[in-house]
C-alpha cells in the first residue's frame, strides 16, 4: 500500500487565497513584499523627480568666497557674478560664451521663474551677529557667498545690477542675432566700475581715440577686477580679507582712470629662495620706446638658502655689495609709475606678489595669446616670443634676464594691438565674421545693455517692486529697454514697475506676483537703527520665509545684502523644489 504525502489542497477563498494553517502568514508576508515593493518604487519615483528639478551648486570660485570659510580666506565675488547668474538662469546659455566660473546649476532649462530680493543698508555684519534672529533664512539657504557690493565705494547698486557687461565675444553673438547693438548706455563700464570697488581711482576721463599704431582700444586687454581676483592677483578687497595682503603698498595713492592713451611698461622680477620663502632679487621695467628706464639689484632681508641661478642668473657675488631692499623699490616704482599706467607681464601676478605692491590696470600676455586652443592651457613667454615675435629668449644657462623678459612681454602686447583683438587666439581661428564684427565695434564706442534689453529680446516678463525711494533710480532703464524694442514692434507691457508705499506691501506684491513674470525683482532700502537693529533682522528674516514661501517649484532665489560703506554684502542662493 502506497501513501500518497501530497497534503490536501486547501480551499480558496473569495481573492484565490488559500485557507489554511499557514495563510495569514502567507497574506501578511505577501503584503509586506507588495508594500515594500510599493515603497521601493515610490522613492524611485521621488528620487527621479527630485534629479529632473534644477539645482544649484557652487564651483571652486564659489567655494572659495562661501561665508564657511574664515573671513581672511575668502575671495569675495562681484556684482557681475549675480548679474550673470540671473542671466542664466533667465536666458539659459543665450548670454554665456563659456561656463559660469562660480556656479553651476544642474537642469538649467528646467527654471521656470527667477526671483530676487535686494536689501540695500545691511552687510555679512548682520548676517553674523544675528544667528537668531536668521534661523529659517538659514534654513533655507546652504550657499551663502561674500560679494563686493557699491555701498563700499559709494557706487549704485541699481546701476550696477541692471547693466550687464559684455565680453567682446557676447558683442559679436549679439550683432550676429540682432544686427546692431540696442542700446548704448556707457562706455567699458564693467571695467572702471569693478575697479573702482578696490581701486582709489579718480574721476572718469573720456578719451577714446587711440594712440599711434593701435588698431583698438588697450583698454580692451586690461583685466578686469574679476579676472585679477580669478588669477590671484594681489587686491586690496575691503573688508576682512584686507588682512591678506597687509604688508602690501598700492603702487599710487590715487590712480587716474585708464584710457586708450594710457602708457604701458613691460615689468618683469627674478625671485631667489630665501628662509622666509621666494623673494625679489631683481626687477626690470621698459617703456614703450623699448628703453629701460627701471633696472636694479634687490638684496633680501632674510637669508637666501638656493640662488636659483639657472633661472633667476642671480648669484652670491652679483648681491655682495647691494643695497637696495624691497621697500627702497616699493617707493622708487611709486615715484615712476604714472597714475594711469598699464603694467605688462607675463604671469604679473608672480611678480606683482614679489614687489608686495599692487596695481589695477594689467595686461597679461599668459591669458593674451592662446596657441593651444584651450583656455585653461597657458603658453610660456618663450614659446610666444618664438612664434610670433621670431626672436630667441632665454636661450642661456645662466638664468633668464629679467630686462629681455619684460620687453618680450611688451612687445607681444604691442603686436597684438597692431593687429585685432583675435590675433594669435586659436580658439577665435577662422572666424572671419568675428574679425569683421571686431573691426566694426572699435570704430564705434563700447556698449553694455541693460539687463531688461536682454530680458524683452527673448520676450520674457519682468516685474520690479519697491518704495518710491528706489523705483525711480529702475525708471530710465525700464523706459529705455522699452523704446529700444517698441522698434522692433515688441511688446513693451512685458516689463512692470511698481510703486506701493510700504516696505511690506513691497514683500506682499512680490509674493503674490512671482508665478506671473519670468523675473520677479524686489529692491529695498533700509535704515538700520542700532536700537532696533534687531527687530529689522526678525522682519528680514520673516520677509525673506514669506516671499520663498510663496514661489513655485524649480523658482531660482536670489537674495542679495547690498552691504555697507565698511563691510561687504552677501548672495544668498538656492532654487525652490
């Protein structure tokens, strides 16, 4: 007899469940799989949704002017910077020739709207004494980045905010776009503005004709503040970060705005190794006739431990019976140095750090010439020299000559301005449109358009807000952009300003209005009173929850401090998910 030890089939119940001993483990156990299946997928689902919003996050430049850092670390963005991110995030690569330097955000297209909050009257001050009084301002944002603002110098944030410079290479997109330039508004703007912000400079000189044998401005080639900070040049920022470079002299106590006609003189230092670190043996400077009128020995007051003859030609007994220190040099370039001068070099920056002196206006020839077809990749003063200069330096053993070095500098800078502004830059070869575009911009004067200019060409929408106090200072460059495009037959109702009488109406109208225009903007100024300084951060922190409270989702918010006459202001920066 056989035993059959297949068990029984159990019945069914009303959804196929089977009864018996064991189902409702079964049920259960199958339940828990289909929740965590269910589960799984949601945060899937989730995790999808939260990579297609866009997001925000900072590069090293950022990094590196992040309010995380210790104040005497940090490298202070400029107003340019914001101006360029509300761009881009409005625009979306429209505006940028090459990739933000401090920023990047991650599903660009995806920002649907930009909002921005400007606080005029209050500082990093602030932001640090009232931890408290800021907790859902914190809360919100985790980029928080140290910005050189007008009130510093006495400048107009309006101003400043609602131009946008242009590179020469945004002028040709545009005039490849559109035809012409819009509107001119001021002349090299960006240049003498941001220098203005760590430079004593004096009052603005319109001179534009160029001297003998330049086929565009000079100006064209002086770094901007940006760039000096960017190639770690020696600037005396205000603020905090001022401890830097404390024992560094300006080179004049005042400088006149550079111009066109501006002098240039080639500069070049031989650096030996001291206990202390590298420090200057010897300098050469030339003007533009190719004479040497400053050449001098520089005995350090610290021990020199390696020569470096092989490249600085500096030995023992060249220094045995000099005299001359640093500061002697320091004073000496003082009394020669014009107020507008150019200073040329090749990576100036060594040799700016050297001398412990700084100076606003520079021409670098490692950022002028690009042989590589890449920006990142900077030539030597002795390959330029070669190929296009067809003159041999540093060809000896016994070190390179700092007189040889600064002439070949000034002389490339030269050669350039003789010939366009794309001579010997291989990412700009064969672009003949850009070299027509070129010769036609320098026959006319340099433009910077407004930010609104930018915004009704792409036929996006912009709403201003604020008191009376400051919408005016908005009303000639509303009306402008206006007029510019009612030729073009556009539609000028894209751009509002509005007036309301109270500072909260302002945060009211701003709330209420951010789904409705592409770039919701809010302008404030406030009046810090000591005594009820702390009241006014509450309110600020309440006014910035309210409007962040009220955005739509992939919303860009700016928001920025306009800083003080003594303390810097700051970007607050996150994008609303």
């Amino acid at each position: 007899m056989t035993c059959d030890k297949t068990p029984p089939r159990r019945p069914r119940g009303p959804f196929g469940t089977r009864f018996g001993p064991r189902s409702l483990q079964s049920v259960h156990e199958e339940t828990t799989k289909e929740s965590d299946l269910k589960t799984e997928d949601l945060d899937k689902v989730v995790k999808k949704r939260k990579r297609q919003f866009p997001h925000f996050r900072l590069k090293t430049n950022g990094e590196n002017a992040s309010l995380s850092n210790e104040a005497d670390t940090r490298i202070p963005l400029t107003l340019t910077d914001i101006q360029y991110l509300l761009l881009h995030s409005l625009l979306g690569n429209l505006n940028l020739t090459e990739s933000p330097r401090w920023y990047v955000i991650d599903k660009c297209n995806g920002i649907q709207q930009t909002t921005c909050l400007v606080l005029e009257g209050i500082s990093i001050d602030q932001w640090e004494s009232y931890s408290d009084e800021f907790e859902n301002t914190r809360k919100i944002f985790q980029n928080v980045v140290e910005v050189i603002t007008p009130s510093v110098y006495e400048g107009s944030l309006v101003q400043e905010l609602a131009l946008v410079p242009l590179s020469e290479a945004e002028k040709e997109s545009i005039i490849q776009k559109y035809g012409s330039m819009n509107l001119a508004l001021e002349a090299r703007k960006d240049l003498m503005i941001m220098m203005k912000a760590v430079f004593p400079i004096g009052n603005e000189i319109n001179e534009n004709s160029l001297t003998n044998g330049d086929k565009f401005p000079r100006t064209q080639l002086v770094l901007s503040a940006w760039q000096l900070i960017e190639e770690n040049y020696p600037v005396p920022l205000k603020g905090k970060l001022s401890d830097a470079y404390s024992d560094y002299v300006l080179t004049k106590h005042e400088y006149a705005p550079v111009t066109a006609k501006s002098p240039m003189f080639g500069i070049d230092c031989e650096m030996c190794i001291t206990n202390a670190g590298s420090e200057l043996t010897r300098v050469s400077v030339v003007n533009e006739k190719h004479e040497v009128v400053y050449e001098s020995l520089v005995k350090p007051f610290n021990e020199i431990t390696d020569y470096l003859t092989r490249f600085s030609g500096i030995t023992k007994p060249l220094l045995n019976d000099v005299t001359k220190r640093l500061h002697d040099v320091q004073t000496d370039l003082q009394s020669l140095l014009p107020p507008d001068a150019i200073l040329v070099g090749q990576s100036l920056n060594t040799d700016l750090h050297a001398l412990k002196m700084m100076h606003p206006y520079v021409i670098d020839t490692s950022l002028l010439y690009n042989i590589a077809g890449e920006r990142t990749r900077k030539p030597k003063l002795k390959t330029l020299a070669r190929e296009f200069l067809n003159e041999s330096i540093q060809e000896g053993t016994s070190g390179h000559c700092s007189t040889e070095d600064s002439l070949a500098a000034l002389k490339l800078v030269q050669l350039k301005l003789s010939k366009s502004i794309v001579f010997g830059d291989a990412v700009h070869t064969n672009r003949d449109k850009f070299k027509e575009n070129i010769a036609r911009m320098i026959k006319s004067p340099q433009y910077a358009l407004s930010i609104f200019n930018h915004m009704l060409e792409q036929k996006k929408s912009s709403l201003i807000v604020g008191c009376d106090d400051i919408t005016g200072d908005y009303h000639t460059y509303l009306t402008q952009a206006k007029e510019s495009v009612q030729l073009k037959k556009a539609n000028p109702k894209k751009i509002k300003l509005s007036t309301v009488d109270s500072v909260e109406e302002v945060i009211t109208s701003l709330a209420n209005s951010v789904k409705d225009y592409n770039l919701s903007m809010a302008h404030l100024k406030l009046d810090v009173n000591i005594k009820k300084e702390t009241e006014l951060m509450t309110n600020v922190n309440k006014w910035i929850k309210t409007v962040w409270d009220s955005l739509p989702p992939s919303t860009l918010f700016v928001v920025l401090f306009g800083g003080t006459t003594t303390s810097n202001g700051l970007a607050l920066v996150n994008v609303r998910h």
